[in-house]
C-alpha cells in the first residue's frame, strides 16, 4: 500500500538545514519495512542526506558548494532571474530533488549521524513543497 | 503493482535535453498514487531534473559541467575511449542515472517549473535505453 | 511485498570499489519487476553506477574528486575528525547515499557496463552497513 502527504515548508534563509524532524513529525503510521521517498517540487531547491549533529558541516556546505558553483560566472547565460539562480539549478542537480530511506520496523531507517537537509539556494526562496510517499 | 516499460531514445547531440513528453508518451495508465522510476542503463549518460522553461538553462549545464569537469585533464589515467570518455562517467556519477518522482492522482507530480533532462555526456552516444517502473 | 536485507560490509580502503557482485550474493529471490534501493547508512561514505570493467575509472575517480574537493581547504570550519572529513560528507552528498536500479525478470537490469561502486571516503572508514530493499 502506497501512502502519500503533502508539506508546505515555512521560508528558510539560504543555506542547508536539517528537517528530519518536520519529515518525521508528517508521516503517517509506517509500514514494518518499506521506502520513504521525499521529492522537492523546486529547480532551484534540493534535498540531501547527511550528517546531522555538528552544524559547521552544513556551514562548510554552504561556503564550499558556492565556491565550486560561482555566482556571476562568465559563462552563465541564463541571468534574468538573478545572479544565485543559475548556481541554484547547478546545485539542485548535483545534489538532487529526492532522497529514498529505508523503513524498518515502522521507523525511518536512517544511520545514527545521518539526517535529512533541505538545500535552499536562493537568496529568497519562499515556501518549498515536499511530496512525501511512503512505498511498501 | 508494479508495471515496467523500457524506451529507447534516439541518438541525442551532447548537452541537456528535456525529455518528459516522451517520458509521459510511454506511461501506461498511473496509479492515483506511487512513485515512478526512471533509470537510463549506460555509465556516460545520466537524468536529472531541473527547469523546463528556458534553454539557456540546459546551455549553460553544458558548458559549467564541461569547465567543472574538463577534458584531458593530466590525472585520467583512463582516456583510451576518447577524450569525452572519462568525464562522461565523472558526469554521470555527479548527476546520477535514475530520477524518481511522485505521482499524484494518476498524474507525475512535477512541480511547474520542473522537468526531466537527459543529459548526454558523449560526443556520439548513440542511442540510449531507460527503463521505467512504476511503483504503488 | 517488500523484503529487506542488512549487509556489513567488511573496511575498503579509501576509492571506489565495486560491490555488485557483493549485493546480489546477499539477495533475496526478486520479483518478475520491481525496483532494488540500495542505501549507505553512513555520511562519509557513498553509492553510485558506474562503468564495471576498467579499473583506471575507479582510480580516476579517486584522483579527480580529491582535487574537486580536497583536503584542508581554508574554508573548512568542520576540521575536528581529520583532513578527510569534511571533504568526505562533500562528497557523500554530490555522488549520494543511496542508488535504485529495475528490477526485471527475476535480475537486477543494470547496462552491460554499468556496476554499483562503494564509495570509500574516509582513510579509515572501517566497516559499513547498507540497506537493501527491494520494492514490487
């Protein structure tokens, strides 16, 4: 049985933040082993997974991934809409709008230092939307 | 229930290209809920979803991608297959070979701006094989 | 029905090793279709598909991304758990914690040349647990 729910996540400032706890908050009953799928409804947003105690790794996060993918890079043609949103497409690829979890004994499966990042690279990016699905 | 449907694509030129109307020509009929899968089975190409609207978007991951991950760069040891070769596969791994996305009321539930890119790494790639599943 | 599987991997050295003859000794009976998620329960290590056939691919990702990403970059604030680490949670992100691959006829459907890789980030990572699931 396959069960799905939507989340509207609140404005969050550029940057990657853990949201574990909203996802856990939302799911409904889960099922003794399955997989959480979690997709961002965003081009300019991702979702990854990784550590989730020292919050320097996501400020290293952020300084390093806009060092690799630049603001104002010569070669962007795709400028209209502001100097981070080019980067901000880059990024959600490379880091990607779904992360998939194994769900074991009803409980998100996940190892003991690893927690789910929403990745808001824009500078205003408003309300993101989750499609959350539960498969089992 | 799970249906599968493998597609093969017609030669592509390098660069990003939007693929969700033939993605969706293939669909059978959706579930009201599920997750479908798609998974392209080579190791120089890749999927990703981004922004649908505007080409420039698709035309500077060309050429970002190709200064992040350049060609013969003196570490590849492994250049026997051309110079496009080995980035090909550093490319692939960076933006991955499957997208999964939910659906919705028998419908994908891609946000507005959202659509799915194959992304040919080779200079002559030829014809390329997914495979979709979906799931529910 | 969804089965689900726990395999301990024994320590890699740092690099990219493949592993997909490791999975699918370790697999259940799989169904006529359906999807095989394999998940890393770590953040310093990583899964992805790539070529399966010249080890210099391997070598060369090791070599290229430790200078994508490297060591003691002056950015880094995450430094306590060595010079490997914060590259390492980089690079768990940008390549990933999980893969899912088709499932058809009763055989994982990967490309002829594609096999699933072990991303070993750390010096020292010693063993590592992963998640299988397999979805129909």
């Amino acid at each position: 049985m396959t069960t799905q729910t939507v989340i509207t996540l609140p404005p969050y400032r550029r940057g990657y933040h853990l949201i574990t706890h909203i996802i856990e908050n939302e799911l409904p009953d889960l099922p003794d082993q399955g997989v959480l799928h979690v997709f961002i409804k965003h081009s300019s947003a991702g979702l990854t997974i990784n550590e989730n105690a020292d919050s320097t790794v996501r400020t290293d996060f952020e300084s390093f991934m806009n060092e690799l993918i630049p603001e104002n890079h010569p070669l962007y043609m795709h400028t209209m809409e502001g100097t981070d949103d080019m980067p901000a497409h880059l990024k959600a690829s490379l880091l990607g709008s779904s992360v998939s979890i194994p769900i074991t004994n009803g409980r998100l499966n996940l190892g003991t230092w690893q927690g789910i990042y929403l990745c808001e690279f824009r500078n205003h990016g408003g309300n993101r939307k989750l499609v959350i699905t539960v498969v089992s």
